[in-house]
C-alpha cells in the first residue's frame, strides 16, 4: 500500500523539474538563504535529537519560510536517520491519533516508513494505525518533496513516522512526547521531529504579527505550557499549536537548550494583500 499525493500540482508542482526548481529558488532567491543545502557532515549518525517547525501552507506563500528549518536540517543530518512528522488534523477523518505505515509517493521519489519504530509507538493505547486520517491530509506531504530533495542531494537518506493528530488536551499532547521520545530512547536513535503548522489565519497583517510574535516567543523559552496557554488565552489559530508542544515537550527530554527562530513572514509579504494573512515561521530546537 502507498499513500498517493492529494496536493501535488495544488500546493506544489507535479513536475519533477519545475518541483526541484521552485524548491532550489527558495534557497536561493534574496529573501532566502542564499544558496542550496551542501553535503558537509562526516558522521554516520545525527548527533543529537533535533526540532524543526515548518510550515505546511502552498509553496507559493510558505516554501521560502520552510526552507530555512530545511537548510538547517541539511547541516545536521548525515547517515539515516528517523524523522518523526507531527501533523494536525484539518478534515477530522480517522483516528484521534493516527499513525500511517504506508510507503509515501512525491514526484522525486517514495519515502519509506520506519516500521520498527512505529511497531513500538503503537504499542502505546494513545497511538492507532490508522490511514484515513492521512487520506486527505496535506500537512505532513508537504514536508516530504523538501525531504527528498535533500537525499536527492546527497545529504542523508531517512525514514518517517507520520503522526496525525485532531485537537486534544494538554496532558496528552504531553504523553505523546513522552512516549515518542521513550522509543527513540528504547532503540537508540537520535531523532528529528518536525511540527509541522502555520501560525495565526486569515487576520491582518498587524494583529496576526503581534499575536504569532507571542507565541513565538514562548517557543524561543522551550514552555510548552506557556505556549497552550498563549494559543488558548488569545484566541491564536495556529493550525499545529499541539504538534510544537509536543516536538518541544520530546526536544526538551533529550537535553535540548536552545531554540533559534529562523524566519518568519506570512502570506501577505508574498501576495502584497495585508488586509487577511496567514503567518509562517521557521525554528529549529536542539
């Protein structure tokens, strides 16, 4: 079985030349980095366990954000690694907490899941195999043409563990990264895990600045409960709020101290209409 895409030729190109292409400006045009992602480590294995946020919206608005998490990504990746993807639920299909075993299609190649990995997590009454909930969900597809360009390049060759899930509780989104980072612990591997989410929607350029600025400095201070509360007490429709406490809650657990944000910009500096934007925002944890 494999997961086919639903957004390609939508939120990315189809094509295999114009996919790698757009993805190579946005390293390269002047609100990016400058310049593509180089093979540079020596080390069979990552390290250390490390967070990204990366947003999932169409390329077009958010490929440049995205690719600074992915630049920083390249510098630390080298060997195989296991990137778990924390993904919201925006059609509330399948499972509460919906984990896919299936092989993913992109236009540059399949990426495989790492059946040991999630043999384990699904041992854990939170977790189902479950691939309904991935059916139609755009939010972890989006990462992956930035994933393979990368071991296209060279850099790394990886494996996923998709997590999908629909809003829950605090004390859950905390268990889910106790449990995540247990696994990773179990079978000895560093880890990357990628919350994958857009900031505040459909708001003016103004207040969806001072509102994400909020929650991304509760980010920057790894406080996963001043986070929830920020999101909560403000009204922040941030898509993936959940899927970051839990990448910060499993980061925090393997020892990480600091956090950088990488870039952040919303629909509006794309589009040049501040009047509703959606904001996207780059971090990386370690």
């Amino acid at each position: 079985m494999s997961r086919t895409p639903i957004v390609k030729d939508i939120f990315y190109p189809g094509d295999v030349n114009e996919l790698i292409n757009i993805i190579e400006y946005f390293y390269t045009n002047p609100l990016g980095i400058g310049e593509l992602p180089l093979k540079i480590n020596s080390e069979k294995n990552l390290k250390n366990s490390i967070g990204l946020i990366c947003p999932h919206a169409g390329y077009e608005y958010s490929g440049i954000t995205a690719s600074y998490s992915y630049y920083e990504l390249s510098k630390r990746l080298s060997g195989e690694t296991t990137i778990v993807i924390l993904s919201p639920n925006h059609t509330g299909m399948g499972a509460r907490v919906a984990i896919s075993n299936e092989i993913w299609e992109t236009p540059l190649g399949n990426i495989t899941p790492d059946l040991d990995f999630i043999s384990e997590l699904i041992t854990h009454g939170l977790f189902e195999l479950d691939d309904i909930a991935h059916l139609q969900e755009h939010s972890t597809e989006v990462q992956l043409p930035f994933l393979k360009h990368l071991e296209l390049l060279g850099i790394s060759q990886f494996k996923i563990v998709p997590i999908c899930c629909q809003g829950m509780e605090y004390e859950e989104y905390i268990e889910m990264g106790d449990y995540i980072h247990n696994v990773a612990k179990k079978l000895n591997k560093n880890i990357v895990v990628i919350a994958s989410t857009d900031f505040s929607h459909y708001e003016p350029q103004e207040t969806t600045i001072k509102k994400d600025a909020k929650v991304i400095k509760n980010i920057l201070e790894l406080d996963e409960k001043a986070l929830y509360d920020t999101v909560m007490d403000n009204n922040i429709s941030m898509c993936g709020f959940g899927q970051v406490i839990t990448m910060l809650h499993i980061l925090k657990l393997s020892g990480a101290k600091n956090a950088d944000l990488l870039n952040y910009m919303t629909s509006g500096d794309i589009s040049k209409d501040y009047t509703s934007v959606v904001g996207y925002g780059a971090l990386l944890i370690e």
